[in-house]
C-alpha cells in the first residue's frame, strides 16, 4: 500500500497536468469548431507608427506651430495618438482640408521639442474604374459644389497660356478627346513620364512645364492644371510615404474626381487609380504641411516604424461570445485604464513560466525570482533599452550605498527604508533627466517596482560582499538577458490576442508548470560546466 501511496504521489501532477490540458483543448477546439474562431481573427495586423517631431528655438514672442493630422478614410484609420508637448496643451482645428493640431502660447523654454505620435492601420486600395466616361459626366450641379478644384490658383495656373497650349497639344496627340478617362490616362502619362527633380520649397504648374522636370509638388500641381483645364475636378493632396527609420521628405499627390469618389492618381512614382498601404494621407488642397511664427527657428523630422495591431475583427468576433478576456478588456476601456495594462496583466504569468525555465532547466541565475518579468512588464511602457539602463542604474547606484551601511552596522529594517528612499529618488531623478534631454520614455521609469528593485539592490550588494564583483556582474549579465528575452515574449502580439480569447490556455500554463517542478534532471550549463568530467565517464 505505502509503494502504491509513493506511485500515487509520484505520478499524481503529471495526472493533474493531463487533465488540465485535456480541458483547456477541449475548450479551444469547442470554440473553433461550434462558435467558429478563425486563427486569421486571432494574428495581429500590420501597422505603421509615425512621429512627427519638431524642433524649435529663438522664439521671441511666444510659440505658434500648426500640422497635420492624419485623415481617417477608408484606407486608413488611426489607432492611436499622443501628443508630446512643452507645456503648451495642442488644440485641434476641423478644415474641410483636414485636422490641424497648432501649438500656441509660451513654452517651457525658449528651445525644444513638440512632437505627436500616432498608430495608423493601413491598407492598399486599387479604385475600379469604369470602362469610359462621357466628357459631360459631369452635372451641373456637380460642377457648381466643385468649383474650388476647377478653379485657377497662384502655383496652378489654369488659364495660363503654357498651360492652354500644352493642354491643347496633349488633346491633339490623344485623337479621341470624348472620354473623360481617356483624357485622365493621357495627362497623367505625360506627367509621369517628366524627369524627378528633388527640388526645395514650391515649383508652381508652369515652371513644371517650362523645365520638363520637377519634385512631386511640381509634378502634381502641373497635372491638377492640365485636368481643370479640361474641366475635371482635381486636388492636391499631401503626406508622407512611410518607410522605416528617420526622413525629413513628405510627399504629395493628386486626387481625380470620378462618379463621386476622390480617386488617386501619383504622378511622381506612377501609381494610377491605387496607392500603397504605406502612403498616410494627412491633407487634401494645395496646404504646407507646417506653419510657424515668423522668427523663429524650426526643424522637424519623421521617425517611422513597423507596429503589430491587434486584429481589427479580434473584438468583434469575441463580442458574441463568453469564455475570453473581452469582458475585462471592456471594464478595462470603461475605467480609462490603458489597454496595454491589460495586455500586460495578461503575460506575466507568461513570462514568470519562461524564468522558471531559464532557472530550474538552463540554469541561469537571476536577482530576485520574477524580477525579470515585473522589468519587462514595466520596459513595455519605457522600451526595452531605457528599461535596461533604468534597472542597471537603480541598481548599482543603490548597491553603492549599501557599503557605508553596512559599514556603519545599520540594522536590517532601517537599511532598506534607507536603500528605498534612494531607489525613489533615482527614480524621480529619470523624470528631470526626461525633461533635460526630451526624451519622455525615461521617464516612465517611474513606473518599476520600487520594493523589488529595492529587494534586487541588497541582494546585488550582498553578492558583492560574499563572492566577490565578478559573481555580481555574472549573475547581473544573466539577468538582464533573461529581462531581454522575456521582453520579447510578452510582446509578442501572437501571444497576447490568444491569450485574450482563449484564457483556457492558462491551464496549459499550469501543466507545463506541475511538469516543470518535477523536473530533477541535470541543467543545460552544468553539462557545460562538468562537460570534462562526464567525458571521463
């Protein structure tokens, strides 16, 4: 009975994990099959992060700076935006070209930085056209609400005589001029097919045309011309052509209107009726992307970056049905608690489980237990790269101070009240050198777990003390990789939609878990460490 009891008791998690894995299975295939998931609603999309920032300096009189929004169309929606501001709250504008955003008022300083930051989901768009359209298309009515994109402007000289003759000499060389589609293909061609000129500031219509070459603004102006010269509506419009890293280059472009709908026509890089999913409409009409007071001193940049969204129908399909997280997602959207939170909440038994395999099967040792994982929780806020830093410096900065204490014989509770106070302090620190070096994400270091961080400085010190700084360092290199690679892990977008629909997969969590802490094997460093010795045997 006692050999029988000893089985049992042996062999009773692996049982345990069994059954726990057979649920969780039963229900996500129960979910697949009856209530219809798709693995396509559960993978992230692919979306475009842009921020615009903008330097300023020697403002006398206050601050004035105005841009553009991105536009919400059926090509394009925005996810998210923030604003980063020196003291000036931006205000926004509604224009029938699109939402500005104008700083206005006195900064903080007479240098600095504004910038907003916005998440898109984008998407390529082919336009179907007709097969020809009559030249009296369009109605009268049509004519008159549209007269401000027939009309004759400064940089778009409709009725310029090198305008007239070059429009006149296009028809000629078309042969059936009837076709109103007919005439957008050929004007569009023989702007295309002028040479690309990176020219600086505005190149109206005419120069286009004189030179033979010109930027995109050029070019784009030049066949608005051409097409209200043939009594077809046509505007400009302007954004940025979203390609990863840093670039100082937007774009422009033009817009026909056909049946009804504002179609895209890009002279510049020959796209005709499409545009990719990474051009960002920010304004329609003739409009500079930025406006500032005269005096004073500006610059501005685009930072462009890849993000993964969740799945735009993820919501929409787990509405309808009970067993997920989406109930909690709501009550998290209802208290004005960030999202990201919820994600966050979401993974960190996640990454709890990976330091459990990186301690007890790799053998890794690490500052703290779940440390790891509550700095990469708190890093997906900050980044991964301040959040290292802020964890490197917290720490030794602390363990620094931890000498003279110990020096001084104080005791266990007054020290650690004392190391807090100093892990709050270099944590407040982060937030004035945000504010020095405009970088606001250091300033989410805030955010780390003073008590553990506080925890982690001791131990660190102790180390230090007991086995010398070359253990410490080990043992702080070990951590931080681990730190990296729970990172990555808990950010994985994959990851967070599955487990926001299927909280079953917790229960795999706890399997793989009861399996893990059965586990009396050798790790994988010490094969690498007694790797002579078990030659020899």
């Amino acid at each position: 009975m006692r050999g029988l009891r000893g089985l049992w008791r042996l062999w009773l998690p692996y049982v345990v994990a069994l059954v726990l894995t057979g649920i969780a299975v039963t229900l996500i295939a129960f979910k697949f099959v009856v209530w219809g998931y798709k693995l396509e609603y559960l993978l992230p999309e692919k979306g475009y992060q842009l921020t615009v920032e903008m330097h300023f300096w020697e403002g006398e009189e206050g601050l004035r700076i105005a841009t553009w929004l991105p536009v919400n169309d059926v090509r394009q929606r925005v996810d998210r935006l923030s604003f980063e501001n020196q003291g000036i709250p931006p205000h926004l504008e509604r224009t029938e070209s699109g939402t500005r955003v104008v700083w206005e008022g006195v900064p903080l300083r007479s240098s600095g930085k504004i910038s907003y930051t916005v998440v898109v989901r984008m998407r390529g768009l082919r336009y179907r056209l007709p097969d020809s359209l009559p030249v009296d298309a369009y109605s009268s009515y049509q004519v008159a609400m549209l007269s401000e994109y027939l009309r004759s402007t400064e940089v778009i000289q409709v009725g310029h005589p090198v305008i007239q003759a070059l429009h006149d000499s296009l028809l000629a060389l078309m042969g059936d001029t009837s076709d109103v589609l007919l005439r957008i293909r050929g004007f569009y061609e023989y702007v295309l097919g002028l040479e690309n000129r990176p020219f600086k500031g505005t190149t109206d219509a005419v120069t286009a045309a004189l030179l033979g070459e010109a930027s995109c603004n050029g070019k784009s102006r030049l066949l608005v011309a051409l097409l209200r010269r043939s009594g077809i509506p046509a505007r400009l419009v302007g954004g940025i052509i979203l390609t990863g890293g840093r670039k100082r280059t937007a774009h422009q472009w033009v817009e026909v209107f056909i049946q009804g709908v504002w179609v895209p026509v890009d002279p510049t890089n020959g796209h005709f009726a499409y545009l990719p999913e990474n051009y960002l409409k920010l304004y329609a009409g003739d409009q500079p992307l930025f406006s500032f007071k005269r005096g004073l001193g500006f610059r501005y940049e685009f930072v462009i970056g890849v993000v993964r969204l969740p799945n735009r129908f993820f919501a929409r399909h787990l509405t309808t049905h009970p067993l997920n997280a989406y109930r909690a997602w709501r009550a998290f959207q209802e208290a004005g608690i960030p999202l990201s939170l919820l994600t966050v909440v979401l993974m960190l038994p996640v990454g709890a489980f990976v330091i459990s395999v990186f301690r007890n099967v790799v053998g890794l040792q690490t500052f703290g237990t779940f440390l790891p994982a509550l700095i990469a929780a708190a890093s997906v806020t900050t980044g991964l790269v301040y959040g290292l830093l802020g964890f490197l410096a917290v720490i030794t900065v602390v363990s620094l101070l931890y000498y003279p204490l110990e020096r001084w014989h104080i005791s266990h509770n007054p020290r650690m009240s004392i190391l807090m106070v100093a892990v709050v302090s270099a944590l407040l620190l982060s937030g004035w050198l945000a504010y020095r070096l405009e970088v606001m994400a250091i300033s989410y270091l805030a955010l780390f777990p003073v008590a553990v961080l506080t925890i982690t400085a001791e131990r660190m010190a102790q180390t230090i003390l007991e086995e010398g700084i070359g253990k410490a360092l080990w043992v702080t290199v070990q951590t931080a990789l681990v730190i990296v690679v729970v990172y990555e892990i808990m950010t994985l977008r994959v990851l967070q939609s599955f487990f926001l629909a299927m909280p079953e997969l917790y229960l795999v969590l706890v399997s793989a878990g009861l399996v893990l802490g059965r586990w009396t094997g050798v790790r994988l460093l010490e094969y690498w460490r007694f790797r002579h010795l078990m030659r020899h045997m």
